[in-house]
C-alpha cells in the first residue's frame, strides 16, 4: 500500500465509527472470525482497544492484520483501522485505481 493509498484511507476512516471492541480477554478466535466476516464485507473497519486490555494495540493490530489478511492502515491511541480489498464487490476505489463504467 502506498502512502497516498495510506493517507486516502485515514480520511476515509474519519468519518467511521468503531464497530468492534477488544476488551479484558484481548484477541479471542471469535473476535478474529468476526473481524474477518465484517472487513470482508465493508473493506474498512474501525476497532477500539479498552483500556482494560493489557496488550499493546500495536500487537493487536498486527496480529489481526495477520489473522485476517488485512492491512493496517493507522494505529492511534486505542482505535485500529484495517482496510482489505474486496475482489467482487469494491466499495473504495484507492487513488490511481480505475473505476467500472456504469
């Protein structure tokens, strides 16, 4: 991802709310498997880390990346952004991407 890829992104995730929470018990598999569903389906996400959670959001920022086969766009304070490219239907066309004729 490039950074003009990286930066479009950011703005884009402005103006979206978190929709997920990790909290006290950090990353579970349920979390990861229902990450995975909701970046499939809307390619950028928004996740808040509780102050309760002991983990670095870094660490789980990286570690859901993985898990999910996500990128990490940005990570600040205690939210986590990660973007994935959908195949079949793109909601966010990146800059320098060609957009399908209507």
């Amino acid at each position: 991802m490039t950074s003009k890829e990286r930066a479009y992104l950011k703005g884009l995730a402005m103006n979206i709310d978190p929709i997920f929470q990790i909290g006290k018990s950090s990353v579970t598999p349920e979390n990861i498997e229902a990450i995975r569903e909701a970046v499939d389906a809307r390619e950028l996400i928004k996740i808040h880390v509780l102050k309760n959670c002991l983990n670095d959001p870094r660490d789980i920022a990286e570690l859901l990346a993985e898990r999910t086969r996500s990128q990490v766009v940005q990570v600040i304070g205690r939210k986590i952004v990660l973007y994935k490219e959908s195949r079949d239907h793109k909601k966010i066309f990146l800059p320098g991407q060609k957009q399908p004729k209507k």
